[in-house]
C-alpha cells in the first residue's frame, strides 16, 4: 500500500516540469546571491541572539542620550573646587606621619629562640629517643 505523501506525488507528478520552470524564472530574477560569508555570519551570530543585540542597541542609545542631555565640562568643574580646607591640609600631614612611623619602626620585637624545655615534642632532634 503507498504511503499518502507517494499518492501526493503521483497526482501532481504532470506540475512537476512546469513547477521547475517557474522556479528557474524566480532564481534568474534575483540576479546576484549575497556573499556566502556575510550571509553565514548574519544567520549566525545576528539573528539567534535578536533579543541580546535589541537590548545592547537601546542600551547605547540610553547611554548617548544621557551623555547629550548632561552637557557640561567635567574638567572645567573640577578645576573650579578652589583651595583645601585647612584641617583637611592637618590631618594628611599627620596621616603622612603615621604612615612614615609604620613604615620606619619595627613595632613587633623578634622572640627569643625557644630552648629545648619549651620545645614540643614534635621539634625534638630526631637523635633523641623518649622514653
């Protein structure tokens, strides 16, 4: 018994040639295909990830509109914040003091070296036996 596809096929086997006739006119029409690369590139790395480039896209545009909105010179205001506040000159000098005292000073004394009763066990000569 034929499957239905094969008494699809058998029915509509005389529109085959001029199915291929109308094919061939449509292909001739669109003259030059697209290079294969771009094309490959474009099915692959653009169009699965439509969401991500949208998103990417309406980010920067957030991002440009911000920066235009803004204006202003941030150099310029940076240079306007005029002279420091005296205590604020007090305390990095003694911050800069402090700093130079830690790094000068040996704070922590070296330990005397442990004699053998104050010792563990575990740092005993190998030499020794203990009974």
């Amino acid at each position: 018994m034929k499957t239905p596809r094969e008494l699809l096929l058998d029915r509509h086997k005389s529109a085959r040639p001029h199915l291929d006739q109308i094919r061939n006119q449509v292909v001739c029409k669109t003259g030059t295909t697209p290079p294969v690369f771009a094309w490959r590139a474009w099915r692959e790395l653009i169009l699965p990830a439509r969401r991500a480039w949208i998103c990417l896209a309406a980010g920067w545009v957030v991002i440009l509109a911000l920066n235009l909105t803004t204006g202003g010179d941030a150099s310029v205001v940076a240079n306007e914040s005029g002279p420091m506040n005296p205590e604020s000159v007090i305390a990095l000098q003694r911050q800069e003091r402090l700093m130079a005292q830690l790094i000068d000073e040996d704070t922590e004394p070296s330990l005397p070296a442990k004699t053998p009763e104050q010792r563990p066990r575990s740092e005993a000569p190998a030499g020794q036996k203990i009974v």
